[in-house]
C-alpha cells in the first residue's frame, strides 16, 4: 500500500466520485444543528477540543493501520496550519458562538466558506483570477456581513457570536487551502489524519482543564450529538468528501459543498424546530449564489 492510498479504496463501490462527494456533504451539513444541541449540556470547549481527541484516535489508528509514512521538514508546521485551522480554530469558534447562535443563523454565515476558500487558495497559490472573481468573492462577504448585521438587530453592528463565526470561516479557509496543497504530497486524508495527530496534544490539554473545570454532564441526545462531531464531522466525514475529489472530476465534485449551508439551515428547521424567517431564507440563499458564483469562476479560469 503506498502513501497516497486510502482506506476506503480497500472497498470497491460503484458510486461515482460526484456521490461520494454528496456523502461527505451531507454528513458535514449536520455539524451545526448538532454542535448547538450539545452545548445545551456540554461547555463549549469540552465540545471544542474533546471531539478533536476522538478523532485523532481515530485517525492514530487508520495511520498505523495503512502504514503512512511520517511527514517530513517544513510538512510538519504546514500540517500545524491545517490542524490550526480546521482541527483548533473552527471547532472552538463556531461551539463558542452556538452557544447563543441560532443554527440557521450560523449556516447563512458559514456559507461564505467555499468563496473563502477559493480567495484563500487563489492567494496561496499565487494565481491571478479574473476581476469577476473578487467581485464574487466580495459581495458574498458583504451579503454574510450584511445579513449578519440586519440580524443583530443594530444595523451595521455585529454580534460577538457572529465575530466567532467569521473567525471560524478565516480558519477553515486558511486550513482547507493549505491542505488542499499539502494534500498533493501525503494524500488527502492522511493530510487531515496527520493534522488531527499534531494538534492531539494540544487539543487534549484543553478537554482535561474543560472537564476539570466542569463535571461534562448531558442528556442522551446531548453525548449523542457529541459523538457525531466528533467520530462523523471530525473523521469518517473526510475521508468520504476526499474519496469523492481523488475518484473526480475534482472540479465538478467541489461544487456539491455549495449545497451544504442550504441542508444545514434545512436540519435546523426540522430537527431544532427553529423558525426560518425570510430573511434567514434570502440570506441563505443570496451568499449561497456568490459563493458559487466566486467558485465557477476560479473553476473556469484557473
């Protein structure tokens, strides 16, 4: 087995690279509704870091399984960006800001994300997209700014939770670009497995002071929701959304992540029994829009 395989091609499935990629989204769609049901009964932090801890167990175990080679020189402090960004930053941020965050809310402001992505990407890797794309890329983070401040109430004022919120997008853009190109040399989820490994001793230094500080005590439904983050959202999730972009076409397969905020403002209607207000709905839907609008273009003109 060499370094770049992947434990899901030990099983040969007929569904198309575009499926896999549908199973990765969904499965990612559900990590808000789930994060605000369990800070119901968990700190934000146990929540944070504790579901890291998991993860990194798990990821320790398919390393070792597969037999991956170790990370080598400057791989190690890239991997401490990815794992910076998608392992520390956007799990911590966006548990702190469910706290008083509604589900759906939080969606609208997460679904800059892909747009992040790319102008990240664009930036790390030294391309030079057309002024459209930065258009694009603009007006979905003046609509997410925009809709954010209507909602607080206080027109051109933000929240603090939705401050967490755009700090959690930086961190996953910054993560998700870096591993996007750090993936081209250990493997796309052995790049996420290795971050996981990296920021374990960290991450675990923070679930003993959480849980020390207090007793995490929760209903069924809350540990249950816990689990998911952290064995779903936190692992199993990548490696089917990866598997989706290695079996291709990636160009096709990375446009599914644009329907993620829609299933997630979905979930917080039926599962949270939030009420969707239009706004929420037109928010959604106009980031959604210049999202992918900054997504195709960079697509189209690489």
């Amino acid at each position: 087995m060499n370094e770049h395989s992947s434990a899901i091609v030990l099983v040969r499935s007929p569904l198309s690279g575009l499926w896999w990629g549908l199973l990765g989204v969904v499965a990612f769609s559900f990590t808000v509704p789930f994060t605000r049901v369990a800070v119901g009964g968990l700190s934000p932090l146990f929540i944070g870091s504790g579901r890291a801890v998991v993860a990194a167990a798990l990821a320790a175990v398919a390393l070792i399984v597969t037999r991956q080679r170790l990370p080598r020189g400057a791989q190690w402090s890239r991997l401490a960006v990815v794992g910076g960004g998608v392992v520390v930053g956007f799990p911590l941020l966006t548990s702190y800001a469910l706290t008083t965050a509604p589900a759906g809310h939080s969606a609208v402001v997460i679904a800059v994300l892909p747009a992040a992505t790319a102008a990240l990407a664009v930036i790390r890797g030294h391309e030079r997209p057309p002024p459209a794309f930065w258009a694009a890329a603009g007006l979905g983070a003046a609509a997410a700014l925009g809709f954010a401040s209507a909602q607080s109430g206080d027109l051109g004022r933000l929240h603090w939770s939705d401050l967490l919120l755009f700090g959690a997008v930086l961190s996953a853009a910054i993560g998700y670009a870096e591993g996007g190109l750090l993936a081209r040399e250990l493997g796309a989820w052995q790049t996420v497995s290795w971050a996981l490994v990296v920021c374990a001793p960290l991450m675990l230094t923070l679930t003993v002071l959480s849980a020390a500080r207090q007793d995490p005590q929760a209903s069924p439904a809350q540990w249950a929701a816990f689990a998911y983050l952290a064995v779903v959202s936190m692992f199993l999730g990548f490696f089917a959304w990866y598997h989706g972009l290695a079996l291709g076409p990636m160009a096709q397969v990375s446009q599914v992540q644009l329907i993620q905020p829609v299933l997630t403002i979905a979930w917080a209607g039926l599962l949270l029994r939030e009420h969707l207000s239009a706004a929420t709905l037109i928010g959604g839907l106009v980031v959604v829009l210049c999202a992918a609008s900054a997504v195709r273009v960079r697509l189209i003109n690489p």
